[in-house]
C-alpha cells in the first residue's frame, strides 16, 4: 500500500494538546539514582503526529507514562489539554475470552456508555479500521495485524467522553507495529495514515524505525542516550524530500547510539 504523505494537512492551531517543560525523571535513591530524562521540553500541537525516535533505554516510554499520567516527573511539568488518552503496545493485549466487538466495547463501558451506544460505536470503529464484518471473531481467530487493527480501534474509543466534549483525544503509541512481519507492518502505516487523517487525534508514537517516523510523523524528535534530552526535531511540510530527510536522522540516530554504546 502505498501513502502520498505530501497530501497530509498538517495542524494549523497553535493551541498545545501535550506540553512538557523542563521535565526530569529520576529511579531510585541515593548513589543508586538514575536519570532517565534530563530537561525534556516538547510541545504536541493539536491534531499533530510526533514521532520519538532514539536508542534502547533513552528514556522513550517513560516518557508516554509521564504524558499518560502513569507515573510522575521528578521535575518540570506535563500539561495535557486533551482528553484521557488511550495508550498501544507492541502487544495487542485483547481480553482472549472476549470477542473483537466487545474488547472495543470494554473502554465505552467503563466510560458509562449504554449498552446500545457501545455497540454502534464499536461497529463504527471496526469499520474503520477494516473489519466490518469481524466483530464476533476472538483474538485467537485474528491474524496479528487484524489483533492490531482491534487494538487500534479500543484505542481510539477510548478517547471517547460520555458527555459528547469537544476535547482534542491523544493516542500514546509504544511501537505498537513492531512485532508484526515487514508487509503486514507497512499495511498497518498506511492505514494509520488514513486513519489519522480522518479522526486528527495528537499522536505520540515510538519508533526505533527511521523510516516509519518519516512515513508518520508531522514531527520527528530524537532523544539523546540516557539520561534521554532532545537533541534534535525535525519538520515536515509538503515541499520535504523524504529520502534526504531519512539519510539526515538516521546519520544522527547513529551518532547518537555510538554514543550510548560508548558508555
């Protein structure tokens, strides 16, 4: 499947869905301590895809937990002006006893959604995410990109509010294609693309894929090796060439990773 990103619309707002200022993560006590993130300021824009890129243990994930409000900044602030975000794994982590529609269900329930309003937005959500159709199907009987795609689908009726709000959703994304076959891998981008286009959630997604974060992101950032501070964003518009853009990060992901690798 190929995605002409140049017909993408970048947010226009200058309004902030995600901010963090000065944000600094510590672990343990002591002479024990370790930093994870050092100084992090990052803004999100509404409706804006920003890719995280950097090495193994700089501090990535921690990250989302903070913005996720799963754990907290040992300094510096996190400010979210969107609605409780739903989070993606690597791991579609379905419920294996429930089918494709009820895992969709399971966030609109605990938002206090009827019984029937659960069941047409779960039908809505699995069309878009291609499988209509599929709703009584179980975990076990779905392909892993189809497990994906339901993920995908909770994900976003997570960001559902019962009171109708108008609030910007925020999808957390942790490498959530990573596990899946290279073909299947390049499907699920484009149908994010489409996806994104056509609901504008503020996306955070985590990737150690060059190419992915450019085929996605509106936005790349890359972390320094721990303790993880951003060391470099990179912008996309409608003019970028996509091959020298690649070739420029991937020299300095690379730079960054000796640099771990270093110590």
């Amino acid at each position: 499947m190929s995605v002409n990103l140049h017909q993408r619309v970048r947010p226009q707002s200058t309004d902030v869905a995600v901010q963090l200022s000065g944000v600094v993560k510590n672990f343990g006590r002591g002479e024990h301590t370790v930093t994870a993130l050092d100084g992090v300021d990052l803004t999100v824009a509404p409706g804006e895809f920003v890719c995280l890129l950097g090495a193994s243990g700089c501090g990535k994930t921690t990250l989302l937990n903070l913005v996720a409000d799963l754990d907290a900044p040992t300094a510096g602030t996190v400010t979210r002006n969107t609605s409780r975000p739903a989070v993606m794994f690597q791991d579609a982590a379905l419920m294996p006893w429930l089918t494709a529609a009820t895992n969709v269900e399971l966030p609109l329930r605990l938002a206090g959604f009827s019984r029937a309003e659960r069941r047409a937005k779960a039908a809505e959500l699995l069309e878009l995410v291609r499988l209509g159709g599929q709703d009584r199907k179980r975990p076990h009987e779905l392909s892993g990109g189809m497990r994906q795609r339901v993920a995908l689908a909770r994900a976003l009726a997570a960001t559902h509010r019962l009171d109708g709000g108008e609030q910007q959703s925020l999808l957390l994304m942790d490498e959530p294609f990573a596990a899946l076959d290279a073909i299947t891998r390049d499907v699920m981008q484009g149908e994010l693309v489409r996806i994104h286009d056509a609901t504008k959630p503020s996306v955070l997604f985590v990737t150690h894929d060059v190419r992915e974060a450019v085929r996605l992101g509106h936005r790349i950032v890359l972390l320094s090796s721990r303790p993880g501070r951003v060391v470099r964003e990179w912008t996309k518009d409608e003019n970028t060439d996509e091959g020298p853009l690649t070739d420029d990060i991937t020299a300095r992901l690379r730079e960054v990773i000796s640099t771990h690798a270093a110590h």
